[in-house]
C-alpha cells in the first residue's frame, strides 16, 4: 500500500482512496498497513512507503518562497533569453515564456527547476530527475513533442529550454467547453494525434512510457493545429525482466494500476491513461473523481458509435493483457470509426483562429502564410518589398560588382583600432569580375554519413593528424571515429548534461570536453582512459580550447576563462574581464601566447597569456540596431593573421593582427552563424549558418562563396576542417557528415 498526504492507493487494484480508509472502496481490498507487502522496490527507502507527490500538493508554496519563480518579467537569463511571463509555477519551480535574443527573438518555453533549498538527498535526486527528462527530449524528434533547443544549470537552478506552443493544454479547452465536452470529431482528432505520438515513442530501442498521459499534459497548439505531450518528468524507459516500477508515480484516474507498484508500466500504461482521457472528452466526467470507474460511453450520449464504446472500455481495463496492443493498433481502429462519420464532421480543426499569434518573434511566419493566403478580389497586388537588412547589405554587394564589371580596383577596408568600436561594419565587396577566372575552384564530396549519436551532435574536431573525428551531443555523450570509415574508437557518457565543446591538446591523441555540468573532461584516447576532470569554473562550461604548449583554455557561464596544465588540471591563469560577462568562445593563436575570447555582449578580447594582460578588445555591434552581436565561435586562421568570429546576427567579422585591426563584417547569412573553420592555408573559411555550410574565399579585402551545401536534418551547430586539409565535418541534428575537399 502506498499513500500520499492525499490519497492511500490499493495495494490490490492501485485505486485512489480517501486517507484514513480501510477498505477499498473500487475492489473491497483491506487497506490496513498489515495487508502492506513486507518489502517492495517502489519505495525510495526500505520499510517506509513511497511518498507520491499528487495533484493540488504539487502547488503547494516551498519552504523558501524564492524557489517558486527566481525569474520575473523582464529579466533576462543568461544574456540570451527575456522572460515575458510566467506560465506555470509549483513547488520545485516554475515554467517561462521567453524571447530568445540570439534567435531574432524567437518565442521559448523555459522549465526551471530549483534546489537550494532542499535537503542535499532531495535536491540530488531533483537534479538527477531534470537531466534525465531533458536528456530524454533531447534524443526524441516527432511533430507532437517539443523541441529541445538546450539545458543548463544558472546559480543552482537547472532550465529547460523548449520550443514554445502556442494555444491552450486540452484540460484548458475542456474547460472551456459546453458541458466539459467535444465534439465527436474534434475528440478523435486528437486522441489520433496522440496514439501517433505514442508509437513512435514506444517503438524506441528502448521503449519510452510516458506514464502521466492526461489533458493538463497535452498541448493543442493554436497555430499548426497539432497535438503535443508535454512534461516528461516521470517519464521512463521500459526495463526488460524488472518486476515493477521502481517509483509508484501518475495522476489518479488516468493512471493504469500498475502504476502504483503491482507491476513495471508498459505501453499498455499509456493506453489505459488515452483511454481515461478520450472518456473524458466524450462525457465531460473527470475520471480522478471515480478512478478505475468508466461508465458505458453511450449512457451518456447514445448517438456515439457502439465501436467507439468498446473500444474505450477496453483501452481502460483493469489487467493490461485484456487492453489493446499497441498504440497502432488503437489508431486503426479510431481511423476506421472516423470514416463513418458524415463526411462533413471527419475533420475539425484544433486551431484557434480567435486567438491572434504574438508580434514579436514569428514575423517571418507570418509573412509566409500571409503571403500564401489567395488575394482578395478587391485587394491591388502587393509591391514586393525587401527586408531591412537585406537591402542594408545588399546595395554594397550590388556596387561592388558593378564596379568590378566596370574593371574597378578591389576596394580598400578602412583599418580600425582594436580598442574602438565599430558601430556600422564596413561590408566586404565582391570580387571584381576580372578577377573571377583567378577564384580557387573548390571541389567538395560526401564521404562519409555518421549516424552513430541518438541525440542532437553540438561539437567536432578533428584531432592533429586528422586519424580521429571527436562528436558531442546534448546527451551528453561524446565518441571518437575514424573520420572515413566510420568505425567507433571511444565512447563516453560520463558527462551529466550536454557537450558544448571539444578540443584535442595538438600532436597528441588527449581529447577535452566541456559540458553543462560545469565541467572539463580530459581523455587519452589511444590509451582509452580518462585523465582528469576540471572542475575550476561555478555553472556551465561553454567553450574549451588547447595549446601546444601543453595547456587548455576553458571559458564558462561564470564570465571567467581559465587556463589549466592539460596533464595535471594545476590552474595557471584566471582571466576576468570587468563586467564578468558569459564566455561564448575561445580560440589560441598559432603562436599560442594570445588567447582570443567572445562573451554574450559582442566583446572580443585578446589576452596575452604570458603576463595575463587583456592586449586588444573589439566590440561587434549589430549594422541595423546598433545593439551588441554574440559571437558563438571563433577561429584562429593557420597563419596567425586573422581572427573570425561567428556573428548570432548572421555576420561574419574578421579580425586582423597587423597593426590591431578590425576589417568589418560580412553578411553571410539571415540565420545566426554557429561555426566557423579554416582551411590550412587561411585562404578559404567553412561558415555554418541555419541549415547551410559554406565555403568563403577569405581575403582582407574581398570576399566569395565558393561552394554551399545543405544539412537536411537541422540547423548545422558545428563544423571542423582538418589540419591535413583534405576532409570538412559538420552535423545537423543527430547525423555528422564528413566531406573530402580539395582545391586549386
């Protein structure tokens, strides 16, 4: 027998009864603690019960009020992302609406978990609770679930960071409905959606029950009309051979028995809790009224087909075995009863055309679909119109090839001090068209399609000799591949949350990886052992880098960058700038003694590692807001010449060491710009932006894309090009490509 400060649970068919009862009131079981069993694995401690947190107790304030919403409106977290509102808040912290700065403000859902101020046992166990929901997202793609954009922890506190669904949870629009009733149509619909959703997580490798299916954790999003599950906080993988669950966990009357100890959930689980919410949406009943009690469809409304009545009588069936046998096959048998219907009630929509989409963050959607909608009759045709920064951009392009038709001279930069700020980048001009038969011819092919990683990939590189090709992704995993073959050298996972960066100490085969954990890992990788952890920075660790010499530079959260002995983990610089602002990126210098670094805030600074003086800074601004630019990544040129920066407004700036100047910016593309390479020769610079990777031929004083290619399974998050010169790697999503190049 279980109990909560609310419920005592049946040990016999895992009914909800009211405390201080002795007889189940569903099954007439005694509830008496000598009918508990006298010892059970659902119970986090031996001999004691499990304690489940259920229903109105999860809104219960927290001992320390600062954990319910350490956020308000208007802060910003991380010098990326705006909090607009407070969507949800309980006991173990809230949920966010924000806008994402570096993503043209795009809208986002941010769960938060706190802890500190709970016993150390418990907030263990919180903590470990959030990255496995957030590990778990991570690996999982479908139309019905949100996208995981990133997880990190912040001044103790651990955040989600998720696509944000416009529109209302189904217990809001049930609410909202004549009677707690939909429509026959609308009801099918998304319990259709759902049985989709479900396939596709139960048929995982390892299948994923979802185990608290029920209206307030389904999503109808207004403006797609799709369904999403939401809240994978219980969420588990199925154990093959395991008796029970190892937590009794749900929500009374949408939970399967099972749940609460008598057996491991199954898929089945899920079944029973679809199965209690399509009852719901046909009668309005809530079922954690009466739990276990599901009265004839048809009693309450006779017009609902008889098939429909059996088959939601058998989705909630007390034993799992008399219940359907898959989410497929419940799917099949709602498509063939929505066939029946009239054929003017087989499809409604779940989008909410009252509900006006939000301003900021979704303006080029909503171009889009104004601009596929048919013109009035009454309406005079549109003038195309070009976007600001487009033509802010384009105009010089557009000169600068006019002149070099014309048979101008390449146009001369204007030279800037590091220390100065830019506030209008200067553009680079085109290469005149007398110079294009002398453009190198760059000849690039597929070699080789990764597919080893079950998460998004977010960091490469290459080692030295061009023998290994490191992979990390937000599940925290990290292995290491020959880059042509395919074939898997290393694998590790011991990282808690997800791998932000990688760098190998060059001329060795010693591999560093950074995380969100807020630490460093070093790895021999020909030996296959870890050498150490660095643990030196508070918060996530962004960016780590290594140096001939023997060291690593690691940049974090915390706005410090550290440079540490790479086979001792001894500290042998902190270097602080004074608004201690996020470290984005890290890049050395060939001559390993400056050490180039970016923050949140556009700031490029130059320290000389051998005094630990801050040499040159350089402020990257925006051309159209004059607002500061973060730069995601930079990258040193080979020959120590020039430095590149990855703009999150789409530009690239370059850097130059001759006479500390700042060359100005180009536009490479609308999307941010992630990840930046060099080829061995400095000539030509690998950018990834959006879903694209280009190759630029990089000069000083002119600029051309040479070669473009397109990652089909996302946003391209890093890119590397070996020291050899002969392969590129990039990845979007979970795949990593590599690419045999050459050129002339």
């Amino acid at each position: 027998m279980q109990t909560s400060d609310q419920y005592t649970f049946c040990p016999t068919c895992g009914a909800a009864n009211s405390p201080g009862t002795q007889i189940c009131q569903y099954c007439q079981a005694s509830l008496l603690p000598a009918a508990e069993p006298a010892a059970s694995d659902s119970s986090p401690a031996q001999g004691s019960p499990a304690v489940i947190k259920l229903g109105p107790e999860a809104e219960e304030e927290p001992v320390d009020s600062r954990s319910l919403v350490p956020l308000w409106p208007g802060m910003v977290l991380r010098e990326r992302y705006h909090i607009l509102r407070i969507l949800g808040r309980g006991g173990s912290g809230a949920v966010y609406e924000a806008s994402d700065l570096h993503e043209g403000e795009r809208r986002v859902a941010i769960k938060e978990i706190v802890a500190f101020h709970l016993e150390p046992r418990v907030a263990a166990e919180t903590v470990a609770a959030f990255y496995s929901e957030a590990s778990l997202l991570a690996t999982l793609r479908h139309p019905s679930l949100p996208e995981v954009y990133e997880y990190f922890t912040e001044q103790d506190c651990c955040y989600l960071v998720m696509e944000f669904i416009q529109g209302e949870t189904l217990e809001e629009r049930l609410q909202r409905s004549q009677g707690g009733r939909l429509p026959l149509a609308e009801a099918l619909e998304i319990a259709i959606q759902l049985c989709a959703v479900l396939e596709y997580l139960h048929s995982r490798p390892v299948p994923i029950i979802f185990r608290d299916l029920k209206p307030a954790n389904i999503m109808l999003d207004s403006v797609t009309g799709r369904v999403c599950l939401i809240d994978f906080g219980i969420a588990r993988r199925f154990k093959p051979g395991q008796s029970r669950d190892t937590l009794a966990l749900g929500s009374p009357g949408y939970a399967a028995p099972e749940q609460y100890g008598r057996a491991q959930s199954t898929p089945q689980a899920d079944i029973y809790g679809l199965g209690a919410t399509l009852h719901q949406m046909l009668t309005g009943v809530d079922p954690s009224e009466a739990p276990l009690r599901f009265a004839s469809l048809r009693s309450f409304d006779p017009s609902l087909p008889p098939e429909l009545d059996e088959l939601v009588a058998r989705m909630v069936e007390i034993s799992p075995q008399k219940r359907p046998a898959s989410a497929a096959e419940v799917r099949r048998q709602l498509d063939l009863i929505r066939l029946q219907l009239p054929r003017d009630q087989r499809t409604r929509s779940l989008k909410r055309s009252q509900q006006p989409l939000p301003t900021q963050g979704r303006r080029r959607r909503l171009a889009a679909r104004l601009s596929s909608a048919a013109p009035s009759s009454a309406a005079a045709p549109a003038t195309p119109t070009l976007p600001r920064r487009l033509l802010l951009f384009a105009a010089p392009f557009v000169v600068g090839t006019v002149v070099g038709l014309l048979g101008a001279r390449e146009l001369d930069l204007p030279l800037i001090s590091a220390s100065a700020s830019l506030q209008t980048p200067t553009v680079f001009a085109r290469t005149p068209a007398a110079n294009l038969l002398s453009l190198p011819h760059v000849s690039v092919r597929l070699a080789r399609s990764y597919s080893g990683h079950q998460a998004p990939v977010r960091a490469l590189a290459f080692s030295s000799d061009g023998q290994y090709l490191a992979s990390g992704d937000l599940a925290h995993v990290v292995q290491v591949w020959e880059p042509l073959s395919g074939e898997l050298l290393l694998h590790y996972d011991d990282h808690r949350a997800a791998i932000t960066s990688l760098a190998w100490l060059p001329g060795t085969s010693v591999l560093a990886s950074s995380s969100e954990d807020g630490t460093v890992q070093v790895w021999d990788v020909a030996q296959q052992q870890r050498l150490l952890v660095y643990r030196g920075h508070r918060g996530a660790v962004r960016a780590v880098r290594g140096s001939a010499v023997g060291l690593f530079a690691s940049g974090g959260a915390d706005g410090s960058v550290q440079v540490w002995d790479a086979s001792t983990g001894a500290r042998r610089l902190l270097l602080l700038n004074e608004r201690r602002l996020p470290i984005n990126a890290l890049s050395w210098s060939p001559a390993t003694t400056i050490l180039a670094s970016a923050d949140e805030q556009g700031n490029v600074l130059l320290w000389d590692t051998r005094n630990a003086a801050l040499s040159a800074r350089q402020s990257v601004l925006d051309a159209v807001s004059g607002q500061p630019v973060a730069l995601l990544a930079l990258a040193w040129s080979p020959d120590g010449s020039q430095l590149a920066g990855a703009g999150a407004d789409g530009q690239v700036v370059l850097i130059s060491l001759q006479g500390n100047a700042f060359l100005g910016g180009l536009v490479a593309s609308s999307s941010p710009c992630t990840a930046l390479a060099w080829s061995p020769d400095s000539r030509l610079l690998l950018v990834g932006s959006g879903n694209q990777t280009t190759i630029w031929l990089a000069s000083t004083t002119a600029y051309s894309p040479l070669y473009t290619y397109e990652e089909q399974d996302g946003s391209v998050a890093a890119v590397d090009w070996s020291l050899n010169g002969g392969l590129l790697a990039s990845t979007g999503g979970k795949s990593v490509r590599v690419w045999s190049v050459s050129s002339s």
